[in-house]
C-alpha cells in the first residue's frame, strides 16, 4: 500500500478554490477530513463557498484568504504558517491576449508559490494543476495514432500563439502559459532541489457536477457541454473545440489529492484524460438518458483525438484513493446534466 505522508487533519493551502477543479479538489480534502486555506482574489466576493461547504462538513473547514495577485513577491506572506500542503490550481492570465505577458505572468505565480512554499519548512507536497495542452493540442486532424509521453511538452504552442490572430489566439495563448509555465517550475525544482515533493496533473476537459451552480455558472469546459444540451451555438463550438479526451471532474481532483497526500508519488506527471470525446459522443449519452427531450443531429465528420497520452499512472493512483478507477464519460455527463 502506498504511504501517506500528510495525514487528515493537515491544513491544505490551495489557489483557485472557486474554480470548477479548485471547488472539487476542496470538497475531496473536506471529505477526507484534511482543513484548506483557500487563496482567492476577493475573500468577500466568494464567501457563498465557505457558506457552502460549512453546511455540509463539521470535522474540516474551508479558510478563505485574500491573495489578489499572486505574481508580487511576498503575496503568500503569513498565509502558509502550519501549512503542509500546496496544490497551485489557479492560472492567473485571464483575458490577457499578450502572449509575451502571459508567459511571463504564468511563469511568475508558478515560481512565486515554489518559493513561499520553500521558505516554509513544514511544507511536504506541492502539486502544480499543469494542462493536457501544456503535453499537446489535441490532433484529430492525424490519419495515425501519436504516442506522446512524460517527457513531451507542446512545443507547437509558443509558435501558434505567436502567428495566432484576434480570437483564435486565446487557447493558443493559454496552452503557451501552461506549457512554460510547467517546463519553468520543473526547472526550477531542479536546480533548488527543495525539502517538499512537487508532482503535476495535466487534465483534459473536465466534466461532472458544478457544486454551486447559483454562483459558479457553467464554469470552464461545463460551458462545451451545455451546447449539445441547448443547440444554442453548437456548430460553433464544434468547429473551434476539437475532439479530445474528457476526465470526471471529481476524479481530477482526486489525482490532485493522491499527488499530495502519498510518499510514492514523487516528480511525477499525471495525465488525467479519462477517454476520447467528441460533440456527438455527448449528443449520443444526452439522446439516450433524456429520451423526450429534442436535441440536434450529428455533426458530420468530427472524428476523435488521435493523440495517446500515458494515462495508467494517473488512474492506478486514483484507485489508490477512490478504490476504483476513472468515472465514465456517460456517468460524468449525466452527474452534470441532472441538474439542469
């Protein structure tokens, strides 16, 4: 059995607490009785999640701290005293379209947390949320299968966001940060070689249930599976989103978990695509589970991703702290659409 190292009871700082992955990763640490201090730009504005979770866990609580930029130097300052892990989910570029701004932004608040977390001696663990598209953009456009590895990193998206114009630039721009981003904290561990494990999860899109709907929305990739749902703007999205893998949401944030609490993983990333999907995949699932509701006909010809990530990893490990392994794009779908 592996070893567990930070134990329940520990308190957890983590970035990003009310995102769609940071609002999961919350709610398996509470379940698991570990306590979080959760960075978020504007502790008054997200109070709705501490109300949140105080209504269903007694054992373990939420803290909610105010780190409104986390590239200043010093931003983590008094916040991470008795802390003993650090899971790094926020991606702090926003809208910004400079693709030399958000290298460098990313790369700030990666090197920022590494270092706070250095100076903190009872710091054990620390897990960076890295990306699929910091490994490859998805490549359905391939008539043979591409095999990438723990090794490989998207070269491709520097140059495509630097020739990328209006739009079209944003997920090229994003995919460049997380890319660098990653390559940069990695490097960085490195050369400072410090006391704590650092371990990355390179997610696909997420899908499952959004624990706050009244005030979280249709977060981040919920948004793609809502347009098969509605119709409303679906061929759109068919023609800028491309088939890729999926991964239940609860399960990324259960690798996050297991990256943390457990010895043996250690400089490890974890590749948590669960399968390959596409717009009619979830037309299909929608089809079957809502028979009397109208949705619209197939797209013509969008085939599957051909890329084949390394993922035997990330699920031996989930099963680990699940017991079993990854949750179905049927049982994901269906956890999201349920409440709709």
């Amino acid at each position: 059995m592996p070893t567990v190292v930070v134990k329940p009871g520990a308190t957890i700082f983590v970035t990003g607490v009310n995102g769609l992955i940071g609002s999961h990763v919350v709610d398996q640490l509470l379940q698991r009785a570990y306590n979080v201090r959760g960075a978020v730009r504007d502790v008054e504005k997200v109070k709705w999640l501490k109300e949140y979770f105080d209504g269903i866990y007694k054992d373990a609580h939420l803290e909610l701290v105010a780190v409104p930029d986390m590239t200043i130097d010093g931003c983590y300052d008094h916040l991470l005293e008795g802390i003993e892990g650090f899971i790094h989910l926020a991606a702090p570029v926003g809208t910004i379209s400079d693709l030399d701004l958000a290298l460098e932004t990313g790369r700030r608040a990666g090197i920022n947390a590494l270092e706070a977390c250095a100076k903190t001696p009872s710091i054990k663990s620390f897990v960076n949320t890295s990306s699929s598209a910091a490994a490859s953009f998805a490549l359905p456009q391939l008539e043979a299968e591409l095999f990438i590895d723990d090794k490989t990193y998207n070269d491709h998206a520097v140059p495509v966001a630097r020739a990328a114009e209006g739009p079209t630039k944003n997920f090229p721009i994003y995919a460049a940060m997380k890319t660098e981003t990653e390559r940069a904290m990695w490097q960085w561990v490195e050369e400072k070689k410090p006391s704590f494990r650092m371990n990355s999860i390179l997610p696909n899109a997420n899908f499952g249930p959004v624990l706050v709907p009244e005030h979280q929305g249709y977060p981040s990739t919920i948004d793609w599976a809502r347009r098969p749902w509605t119709g409303e703007l679906l061929e759109a999205y068919a023609a800028g989103v491309p088939p890729q893998y999926f991964t239940g949401v609860r399960d990324a944030a259960m690798v996050h978990i297991a990256a943390l609490i457990y010895e043996d993983i250690k400089s490890e990333r974890l590749f948590a695509y669960t399968a390959r999907f596409n717009f009619n995949d979830l037309l299909a699932i929608y089809r079957k589970n809502y028979p009397d509701k109208t949705f619209k006909d197939d797209i013509p010809g969008l085939g599957h991703d051909m890329v084949v990530p390394p993922t035997a990893r990330a699920e031996e490990v989930l099963k680990w702290i699940k017991g079993s392994g990854w949750d179905s794009l049927e049982e994901s779908v269906v956890a999201m659409s349920s409440d709709w």
